[in-house]
C-alpha cells in the first residue's frame, strides 16, 4: 500500500528504503521526500509499505499536532517547562546521583518499554551507574514463554515460539494455540493464517476469533486451562500408542513420571476442567499425533498470562517432544539466525553489583533471561528498595493492579519519562524527553538470516531526538563517556555486529537487508551434542526447577482465581475476565493519539455473550462497570457470541478503560512472575448512567 504525505509526490523526489516500526516487526519501506520549498527541511511526501493499518498511520505519527516535541522540566508548582537539552540532561544525570549518593546506586531502575531498539544501551547505562535493576516489558511479554522453552529443550531453544511461527511447506497438521494470527503482531503472508494450505488446522482459543471459525477444530477452552488440556491430549495420544517412542526412549527425560502424571488427565476429566467436549478432546489428539510432522504455533504470550505460567506453556511446547515433532522440517524447529555481540556488560558488571529486582523470588526468570522481574514493581517502591526510575517508552498501564502501581508511583524522588506522546505514566514524572519516530532515528536491526542498518531518512521534528542519542548523551553527563564508545553509535553498530562478520560500512545501500549465510537447513541438531539441559535430553521432569524446589514436572494448577480455585470470590465476581486479545490497529497501548487509526477502532469495548447480556440487560454499546476485588473500570460492551456464556473479554492498552485495574498483582507464576490478564475474575454490571 502507499499513503500521502503532506506534499505531492515528484518523480524526483529522493526514494530510500527504510523499515517501519509502528510495531516491532521492522517492515521494509519505501519513503520518497524532498526538501521544501523555501526551507531546508526534508518533508516525507510518499511511502510504500505492506498493507497494514498500523503502518499507514506512520506519517501521521511523525506530523501530530499532540506529538511531544521539546524537553521538558516539572517546575515547583507541578507545571511542564520547555528546556534545552543540555539543561535537560544535566537534571536527569544531577537528580540520578543524588538519589545514588541518598540510598545507592541500587535504588535507581532503568525501564524500557517500547521501542525495543535502545534495550541493549539502556542495560549497559544501567549496569555502569551501579544498578542491576535493568526491567523491561518482557517482564510480562515474551520472557516467560522463552524461560519456560529453555528451561525444557535448553538454552538455545529460547526463541522456540519465533520459528514456530513460520509458514512450512511440510507441516501435515497446525495446532495454533492461542494466537489470533489475523490480529497479532505481523500480519504479514510469511506467517500461516490461510486456511488456503489445505493442511488441518486445530484452534485452541477460549474466543471464536477468526482464525478458530477457519479451524478444523476448535478447542474452545475455559480461559487459564491450557496445562490441563495440553495433559488431556497427551493422555490420549499415550493411551493410544501415538507417541515417538524412538525419540522418547532416546532424547527424554523424565517421560515414566510424566506418563504417570497425564494419566489422570482422562478424556472426561479433562473435559470437566477445561469445559471442551471429551470426544473432540480425542479427536484433536489424534489428528495432532497423527499427522507428522505437525507444528505447534503459539503467541509470544497468550499461554503464559497465567498464575501457572511456566507450567501451561511447558505442557504445550512438551507435545511437540511427544510425537517426535522437534526440530524436524514441518515440525517445532530449533530457531538458527545471525549473533549479535551482546554489548550490556551483563557478565562483566552483573556478579558485583547487588541483586536484580526479582531475583529472589524467581531466580530462574533473571538467570535465564538476564533482566529483572519488574512485576513486583509496587511492592519494591512500597518498601523504599527503588526511590528513582529512568524510563523509554514505558507505560505503566501494563502493569497488573495498575491502581496500586499508580499510588506507589507518587512516592518516587525521581522519575524520567521519554515518549512520542503525553501517557497516564507521564503523569508521574519530573522530567519529559520527546522521542523520535522510526523516520527520524537510525538503527541496527540484527535478527534471522538478516542484518539492516535503517537510516534516519529525515530529522527530528522539533527538539525530539532518537533514544539511543539520549543514552549517549546522559552517558556522557553520568561521566561514562568512554564506556559509550567515545559517543560514537556508529562504532557501537560496529560492534554489535562483530559476530556477524559485517562492518557497518560493508552493508549494502542504506536500509536494505545484508543477507547472512547460515549453511545448511540441518534437522535434529540436537543429535550433535544433545539438549543444553542438566540431562542433555528434553526435560518433561525438570531437574532445574526441581533443584530450586519447584514441581519438575509440568503440574497443572487453577489461576489464583477461579470458580474452581476461589468459588467464594466467584460467588461475588461470577464472570471469568479474559484480557489483552490483539488488535490488527493498535499494538499494546501505541497509536491511541491517531485519528486515522481510532477513525477505524474509536474505543475499546468488552465482549459478552448474549445470554449473559440478555441476563443483565445489555445491549451494545452499553456502558458496563466491571470490578474485581482490586479495582473497577468502565466500559462499553460488544454483545456477541465471540466468547462463551459466563466469559467476557476486554483489550489492554487503553487509557480510558484500564483492564489491568482489574487483575490482581499477587497472581504471579512462581516460577516466572506472569501475571494472570488471561484467566480472572469479575463482576459486569449495567452502568446507570445509560438509563
Ligand atoms: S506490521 Fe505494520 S506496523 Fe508493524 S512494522 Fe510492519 S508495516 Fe509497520
């Protein structure tokens, strides 16, 4: 597709590729400009991109009239004030060492949120100030789904879900479990959506999304069950002699306990629990262990926005090892891409500052993915342990019981927000850094076969400036200068490519893709020195969890609250919440502030069977107030059979209808510290005001 931007395109306009990052996924573009008339400014006039909604609204981001477009400084009586840079700077650096020299270096937390391109800056800056608190949004995205995969298949399988994503001409049969592909981060042909493949799909999703009304067979569960019927399917497949004995025998560890485990999982007790038919159970059981090689494809976070995180997500990802379906062609594929040298100083500067936030309670989770848990975040502003935050991109909005979070907000000495727009976390700051766009900033994009230097293809619109300038800058004022490569970010692209064998200068015209040679497509790589696990087999009884005296196998549990669990709390919040479905629009909480995308979504609205709004006396569009025992939030309502009776369902992101208020921040997995924002409790009720 290609939009307009605020001058007609000329044949001579300048035309250079570049990459979108309205979302993460690092699309290629096509951006023509010119200087106009009369300026020295480049001016944006066209762009070709996929067909995307997200990505059409690129030029509109760049040129909003309620984009932040200077720094600014909180003064006395709470009101913003425009400074320069420099003043800007100097603040942040000065109020940071105070609070390092009040309480240590320890009290302050760098946070990052989108986007993810200053991640490995922001850590580095981190650890050289003294703090081991680097935090960041996987703290409740990907890093449970990529704990619990090396935690089963090792280290190196940590990225499992990526390639489970893509489109493989011999997979025989898709299991999809939770991941409404059609709305999801990349909406792009690479990715298996069309039921056009003419390969048997099964949908496991608790709502009819579009995806599961294409399915062969949808397992339509009771949100928060997935470990139980990961269990049930297994049980089947055992009980029927479905199972890769060879691999098993060979590659698997633990596989008679867990035998013994899942044959309490019956197709009728699995059936009671998860509130699918037994027969279908039987039937997706298989046609999954039936038709090899066949591909689990999951979402970077559905399965593990569970109190049971880890386990559900191991019970899933332990059926690929099941029928033998492990880095095969058509199968669950070891992920295999480019290296980037790792530039934070993890290893070097992490063994002697103190702890990161988090690390007591899931030692696992900061072991293995090398950041801190920052989903006990309230509590630790609460007991006085962080008394500043620095932040890029962050929204606090992501964070369970963000009712509390906000009140434990107000009591920090010092907070730095830097964002494209004013945010509810912008609320709490003293200081405001207006960031960049994509078409404004450059980057270093190393991922898959691929790397990509994407240029800035105009500047900065006022005084924004990209994210990765600010860290060099506040670098330089904290005095770490010359642990920011003399304040060249070309030499830190350099070196981030090092293990790549490029040089920045070596790639190819701006913004197109270097190619990497990865050598051959070869299977089983395990067969070359086993699984990086204790046993070097697949761990379907973990002897990692089991030493930190956890259950090594991946035993089900209820969410924290359910009818089941908590049947006294559901006498009162009878309706199960489901939260944070995708939308092809949005992604998280960006791209609110854009007319042309809340032309096509305006407001976001909560999902109800119509019996359930019969029962209430709903129809749509309706306000709701919907309350949990930790907080409530107002909504409209979408009456349709997209979710069962006794589910209703509401998007995360927004402003105005904040469904984290609702989701209890105790709920945490044990192992990872996921929250539960797919499997909880609430009550739904009319709202007066539409009388
Ligand atoms: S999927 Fe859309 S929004 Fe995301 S990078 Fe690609 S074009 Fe941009």
């Amino acid at each position: 597709m290609k939009i307009a931007g605020t001058l007609k395109r000329k044949e001579t306009d300048d035309v250079e590729t570049s990459t979108c990052y309205m979302c993460s996924a690092n699309c290629e573009i096509h951006v023509h400009s010119r200087v106009a008339e009369g300026t020295n400014k480049k001016i944006v006039t066209e762009v070709a991109l996929p067909d995307c909604t997200r990505g059409s609204a690129m030029i509109e981001h760049r040129e909003s009239d309620v984009r932040l477009l200077n720094p600014e400084i909180r003064d006395s009586n709470g009101n913003w004030q425009a400074a320069s840079w420099d003043k800007t700077i100097r603040e942040i650096a000065t109020r940071l060492n105070a609070v390092k020299d009040k309480y240590g270096p320890q009290s302050v937390a760098f946070m990052v949120g989108y986007t993810k391109e200053p991640r490995p800056y922001l850590q580095r800056l981190a650890y050289l100030f003294g703090s081991p608190h680097y935090i960041t949004e996987s703290s409740c995205c990907f890093g449970a789904t990529r704990v619990a995969s090396a935690i089963t298949f090792g280290d190196d399988y940590g990225y499992f879900y990526q390639k489970s994503r893509m489109f493989q001409p011999e997979t025989k049969c898709r299991m999809i479990w939770s991941n409404d592909t059609e709305n999801s981060l990349l909406p792009l042909k690479k990715h298996f959506f069309f039921k056009e493949t003419d390969v048997p799909m099964i949908v496991v999703d608790p709502r009819l999304t579009s995806l599961a009304q294409k399915a062969d067979i949808h397992l339509r569960l009771r949100p928060g069950t997935d470990g139980a019927l990961a269990h049930g399917l297994a049980h089947v497949i055992l009980k029927e002699g479905l199972e890769d004995r060879d691999f098993l025998d060979k590659w698997c560890h633990g596989i008679k306990e867990y035998e013994d485990y899942v044959s309490e999982f019956s197709p009728e007790r699995t059936a009671e629990i998860t509130g699918i038919e037994k027969d279908l159970i039987i039937k997706a059981a298989r046609l999954y262990a039936g038709m090899r090689p066949a591909q689990i494809s999951f979402s970077p976070q559905a399965t593990v926005h569970h109190s049971n995180a880890c386990q559900n997500h191991r019970a899933v990802i332990l059926l690929a090892a099941l029928t033998g379906n492990i880095d095969i062609k058509g199968g669950n594929r070891k992920p295999n891409g480019v290296q980037e040298k790792d530039i934070t100083l993890h290893d070097e500067l992490l063994p002697k500052l103190s702890d990161p936030m988090g690390k007591e309670r899931f030692p696992i989770f900061i072991d293995k993915y090398h950041e801190g848990q920052s989903m006990i975040l309230s509590d630790w502003i609460e007991r006085g342990k962080i008394k500043a935050i620095f932040s890029i991109g962050a929204n606090i909005m992501m964070y369970p019981d963000y009712g509390r979070l906000r009140k434990q907000m107000e009591k920090l000495e010092f907070f730095s927000v830097c964002d494209f727009y004013d945010t509810p976390t912008r609320e709490f700051a003293d200081v405001s850094l207006p960031a960049a766009t994509h078409l404004e900033r450059e980057s270093l994009i190393i991922g898959g076969d691929k790397v990509r230097y994407r240029p800035n293809v105009i500047e900065p619109r006022g005084n924004a400036r990209a994210d990765a300038d600010i860290m060099f800058d506040l670098a330089d004022a904290l005095g770490l200068k010359d642990d920011f490569w003399g304040g060249d970010i070309k030499a830190s692209f350099d070196e981030r490519l090092e293990l790549s064998g490029y040089k920045l200068a070596d790639l190819p015209e701006k913004g197109k893709y270097a190619s990497y040679d990865l050598g051959p497509d070869q299977e089983r790589k395990y067969e070359n020195g086993g699984f990086q696990t204790a046993s070097g087999k697949v761990e379907f009884k973990s002897n990692l969890l089991e030493e930190h005296g956890y259950d090594g196998l991946p035993v089900y549990k209820e969410p924290y609250w359910s009818p089941v669990s908590t049947p006294d709390i559901a006498a009162d919040y009878p309706f199960i919440l489901t939260s944070g479905g995708r939308s092809k629009n949005y992604q998280h909480s960006q791209g609110r502030k854009l007319q042309m995308l809340r032309a096509i979504e305006p407001y976001p609205v909560m999902q109800i069977n119509p019996i359930d709004a019969k029962k209430i006396g709903v129809k749509n569009d309706d306000w709701l107030r919907v309350s949990s025992p930790v907080g409530e939030m107002e909504i409209r309502a979408l009456v349709s059979d997209i979710v069962l009776p006794g589910v209703v369902h509401a998007p995360h992101g927004w402003e105005e209808s904040p469904v984290n208020m609702l989701i209890p921040d105790k709920a945490l997995c044990d192992i990872t510290g996921f929250p539960g924002f797919k499997s909880s409790l609430c009550q739904v009720e009319k709202l007066d005001s539409n009388n």
